[in-house]
C-alpha cells in the first residue's frame, strides 16, 4: 500500500470521529416546528451540563480505489470505547481497527487518546510503522474538540433541517428521533480540528470543496425524560479526486468512500476513571 493511499485512509478515519443506530421510528407521532426547536435547545444544555458519560462506536469503511498503483477495494471495521470527565477534564478513547487490503493479509491496528493533568497522550499502532506515543500540552480549544457529544449536539443545534420522524425505545429509554441535515460550513470546521489533531489534517476550504461531492445522512435519539442523547448515526458516500488531497494524479484516478459509523452514549452523571498506561508518561512532546 502506497504511502499515500495510508494518508487518505488515515483522513478517512479522522472524517468519522464527529459522527456516530439505524431503526424504524413509530412515524404516526408528530410535533410542531415550536416543540422540536425547545426539545434541541434543551438537548444541547441538557449535554452540555453533564458531569460525565460513556460512549460506545461502531464504523465500518469501504474504500474503492480506481487507477494508479494501488487499484482495488479495501475495507476497514473498527470499534471504539470512551468516557468524558467534564469536571476534571479528563477523557479517554481506545479505537481497534482491522484492515483487510487486496493482495495483504488482514491487519490490526489501534489508537489510544487520554487525557489526563492537562496533557493530551496519543498511541497510534499503525502497520509497517509500529506503535508511536506522543504527547502535548492541553489547551482550551483542544479540550473543546475532544468533547465528542457535545460536537455531535452542536451539528443538531445547527442544522440547516432537522426532521422529526417518531419516537423509538433505545435501551428501554423512549427517544424522539430526528433527521438532520448538517451545517456544512460547521462541519467542515469541526473536521478541520479533528484532523489536526491527528497531523493529517485538511483546511476548512478543502474540506468544503470535498464535501462538493459528499453525501451523508444523519439520526439522532435523544432521551424523552432527560434529553441526553443516546443514540446517533452517520452515512458518508464521498468522491475523491487526487486534487481534494493533494496526490499526485497518477497517484489514483478517483476513491469512493463508503462510511457508516453508529454511536450509543450512556452513564451520564455517573462515576467514571480514566487510567493512564504508565509508558504514556515516556512519550515525546510534540
């Protein structure tokens, strides 16, 4: 696999942190434009204002690759556990991935993000690279864009629409759920952060350019009697060209990627711990 086509597997991977069931809604149930309006300004606080909570995600890529000197699919499964402690800003994030490339044995790789005493501490497990801690400084701006649920919120908060399709029990917990289509210009900026913090990072006019050719879908459950939100899914398709990334053209005619990702938040309020691994504290400082 060329060294390219592993940075744009990379970015892909990074497109997905924001987003996070598919299920059927019971659709006989209506609200008016007032009411759905009240229930995401009361979400978006009801999130924002929590101590704590866990979150569970489920992403599976396919990958399409056409012309120059890695042609061929490719696909990539990954899962991934978290917690987020708002009082003591401390948050961690384990993600497994497996990779299965035409023509290569299946691969493993995995990534670790904690953060812990103002310091964020990063592992990345890559193939033919090994594994690679590094560590930085926290700041404002970086906590900020660590705070997935609250991201996920802001998208609904934003939207350019937001669609109520029903309620439907998650987990024994009855939900309103919604479509929404998303601000691109919000998202693009998020998206930007994200990636900057993985070093593959796109600026904000490039991923607007990008998402010229994206299509994507989002649903989002949020909790009738307390208004956290519980469930979220996305449904990226997105057309890439050698210009979107900065390849060379004979790099690669055209990549097509196929993203789903699903998300389960719960254990809002309830105590949490975030343990370091001891050879994170030998990292570099980057």
């Amino acid at each position: 696999m060329s060294t390219m086509i592993r940075k744009i597997l990379l970015l892909s991977l990074a497109l997905v942190l924001p987003f996070a069931l598919l299920g059927c809604a019971e659709e006989e149930e209506t609200l008016t434009s007032e009411q759905i309006d009240q229930i995401v300004v009361d979400a978006v606080n009801a999130v924002a204002e929590a101590q704590t909570y866990k979150f569970d995600m489920d992403m599976f890529m396919t990958m399409a690759v056409v012309g120059g000197t890695d042609p061929g699919t490719m696909t990539v499964g990954a899962n991934a556990t978290g917690v987020i402690d708002n009082v003591n800003q401390e948050m961690q994030m384990i993600m497994d991935m497996t990779m299965n490339v035409p023509g290569e044995d299946e691969q493993q790789m995995g990534m670790e993000m904690y953060i812990v005493d103002e310091w964020v501490y990063m592992e990345m497990s890559i193939p033919e690279i090994g594994e690679q801690w590094m560590k930085m400084e926290l700041t404002p701006a970086m906590w900020q864009t660590q705070q997935q649920i609250e991201q996920t919120m802001e998208l609904l908060q934003t939207a350019t629409e937001v669609k109520f399709l029903g309620s439907e029990a998650v987990d024994g917990v009855q939900c309103y759920v919604f479509d929404i289509i998303p601000d691109m210009e919000k998202l693009a900026e998020y998206l930007a952060q994200q990636q900057s913090m993985l070093g593959v990072g796109l600026d904000i006019e490039s991923l607007a350019e990008l998402f010229a050719n994206m299509s994507v879908s989002i649903r989002e459950w949020v909790a009738q009697d307390s208004l956290f939100l519980t469930k979220s899914t996305a449904d990226l398709l997105i057309e890439v060209t050698p210009a979107d990334v900065g390849a060379a053209p004979e790099d690669f005619d055209k990549m097509t990627m196929d993203l789903s990702t699903v998300m389960t938040v719960y254990g809002y309020n309830q105590p949490v711990s975030v343990e370091l691994p001891p050879e994170a504290l030998e990292a570099p400082e980057i």
